[in-house]
C-alpha cells in the first residue's frame, strides 16, 4: 500500500490528491470502491507510516446519484 503513495495505485483505487502539510503531515485522498474499504485501511495502517500516528476519515462520492437524481426530477 506505500506504494500507492509514490504514485501507483493498487488496482481499483485511484489517488485523487496528496499534500505534505508543513513538512509534520501527509493528506492523501484516495477514491476506493466501498468493498475495499476496510483492506485499504488495514493496509495503511499496519505498513505505510510504521511508528507515525495514522488517521482515516472515510466520506462517500454522492455526485452520481445526485446527478441521476436530478435527471429523473427534469424527465
């Protein structure tokens, strides 16, 4: 999973951004299907930073169904 943080992704997860914040922290966000949540987090947790404190704040893409929402409401 390191490796998804030096530019190439496991498949089915696509990295979306990554920050250093202050040289003391990284923001990495990742597009993960919900299947894989947990392995994903699993995976940073036990092997990408070893001794550094991790936290994970999953949040959820509602843009599609927003948008087929939208579309049915204009039909």
């Amino acid at each position: 999973m390191l490796a998804a943080f030096q530019g190439v992704s496991p498949p089915g997860v696509e990295i979306v951004s990554r920050y250093v914040m202050m040289r003391i922290a990284q923001v990495v966000r990742l597009r993960v299907p919900d299947d894989r949540l947990r392995e994903v987090n699993h995976a940073i947790e036990t092997t990408a930073w070893g001794g550094y404190r991790t936290e994970f704040y999953p949040t959820y893409d509602y843009k599609a169904a927003a948008q087929k929402l939208r579309d049915e409401m204009n039909k």
